[in-house]
C-alpha cells in the first residue's frame, strides 16, 4: 500500500466517481461509480458522497487516519474559497450549499475543493496528457460544457474563483453550451435530421457511417473551433486537452474542429498548437481532485 493515500471525489450532474491514488498518481483500487440523481434532495446528494469515500476506505482496508488527503471536483459554479456551490444547474438542490465545510466536519480532516473541469485538467497536466507542460488549456465535453486553464503549473481560478465558466458565454441564439455538450449534440441532430435521439445514440449511428449523424458531428466540431480560437487567442497555451464523454466522438469532428480553428487564431499558434484528447478516462476526474490535496 502506498505511503500516502489522497482521495479524489468527481462530482458531476450524472455521476458521482469516487477513488484514491498514490502521490505518483497510481490508481490504488477499483473506483466507485454511482449516479448523483443531482435534482436529489442535498442530504442524499452528500450521503451518497459520503458512502462512496467510506466504500473507498473499506477497498484499502484504511481509515481516515491513512489519507492525506481529500479533494473534491464538482460541477460549478462555486467559490473556491469558501468551498460554497454557487447556482448550479446541474445540482439545485445544492445551490450555496456549504460542500466544502460539510465532507470536511463529516470526515474531521481538511478537504480541498476545485471545479470539475478545473481537476480533470489539472489530473491530465500533472499525471496525464499534459504531462511535462506548464501552460496547458482544457475543455471538459460531456453533460455540460467547461473550461479549465493551467498557468506555470497551477489551476487559474480567477478574481472571483470563476475562471473557466465558460458555459454561459453568448453564442448565436443562446449560450455556448447549448451548442458544445451532450444536449448541443441531441439539438444539432434534430436540427440535422428532425428527430430526437441522444449523443450515445447519434455516436452509435455515426460509427454506422449515417449521414445525418455525421454532419450532426462536423457542424458540432465547428462550434467548438469557435469557442476554441477565442481561448488559444487570448492565452496561448502549449497544448489543448478535451477530456469528458463527448470527446470519446472525437474521431467525428476532431478534423472539422481543426479546420474551422486554423482561420481563427494567430499564426504562429496555429503553426505549434497541439490538440490532443485526455489520457486518463473516466478516472481524470477523481485524479485531478485528489491531486488538489497534493
């Protein structure tokens, strides 16, 4: 068993991922997965995390006199520095509540706390896609739409702890996330083709070779190169790392992202970026909050 144990905690609106790592980032055990029925009341919502950190401990056979630490990437927006959810849409219930303060006195040790696609970035820098980079950008592609930004090393997160919410950013007739997450995909499609059907089915279709489902892609990788080019453009990182579910699609419009891109960022970037998909999977996530507490 490794010296020091950190566990990791990927709160999501889907999903609940709760795991531990070693301080070299070696998974130590099989993670827990559960769905966080996210419009839950609160007191469920945290039993739930709660259980999943105490099913971790039974896995190693540990207490919480063994780890050194806990961090927790939720879904935001939040303050970090409070360690208060802020109004989130993907858990309601859970707006201004205090998650921080309550796994800490739960658990009686210290709990670090970051946005989620803040740690998945973070996860993929340290142990991951990044590895070796200092100034690393990050979209988080899944059930909502995130951005994260590494500078020299260490998570931006801004003047109000809000950097990276870019989700909400104007874009055509909405915000940006109507267009770049897993319902974007559902809405180009039917756009595309008149029918409902959700992204895991239009990613299926799209592997058949379907017409529909494959401009429902090219159109979606397009409105990514947009939101793309205005973040390469201001801060000029080394590499791009896209990270959650939708970016499994990435064969499907990873091309029309690149090409739509190269019209609309400078042009020595445009000679040296480098996309690049996340490395860790579906365990970025409690890696890169575990990490928080490294």
């Amino acid at each position: 068993m490794a010296k020091k144990i950190y566990i990791g905690v990927d709160l999501g609106g889907t999903k609940i991922m709760t795991g531990a790592i070693s301080e070299k980032g070696k998974v130590l055990c099989v993670p827990v997965k559960i769905p966080t029925d996210g419009h839950d009341p609160s007191e469920r919502i945290i039993q739930r995390i709660t259980s999943s950190i105490e099913t971790i401990f039974d896995r190693l056979e540990v207490n919480i006199n063994n780890i050194a630490g806990i961090g927790i990437g939720t879904t935001g927006p939040l303050d970090i520095k409070t360690g208060i959810i802020l109004e989130c849409p993907q858990l309601p219930t859970m707006n201004y509540f205090p998650l921080q303060h309550t796994i800490a006195n739960y658990f009686n040790t210290k709990v670090f706390i970051n946005n989620d696609a803040n740690c998945l970035i973070f996860g993929e820098t340290i142990f991951g896609a990044g590895k070796s980079k200092k100034n690393v950008l990050g979209f988080t592609l899944g059930t909502g739409f995130g951005a994260a930004v590494i500078i020299n090393g260490k998570i931006l997160n801004g003047a109000t702890q809000t950097a990276g919410e870019i989700w909400i950013s104007p874009y055509k007739s909405g915000i940006i996330e109507d267009y770049i997450s897993g319902k974007g995909v559902s809405k180009i499609y039917k756009s595309v083709s008149g029918k409902d059907m959700e992204s895991v089915e239009i990613f299926k279709l799209a592997e058949n070779n379907d017409k529909d489902a494959l401009e429902t892609w090219k159109i979606f990788g397009e409105h990514l190169a947009y939101a793309m080019a205005w973040s390469i453009n201001i801060l000029d990182p080394e590499i791009v790392i896209l990270g959650g579910s939708i970016s499994n699609a990435g064969k499907f419009f990873l091309k029309h992202t690149e090409k739509q891109l190269l019209k609309n960022i400078c042009e020595v970037p445009a000679q040296k970026i480098k996309i690049v998909f996340a490395e860790l999977g579906d365990y970025a996530g409690f890696i890169g909050a575990a990490a928080l507490a490294l």
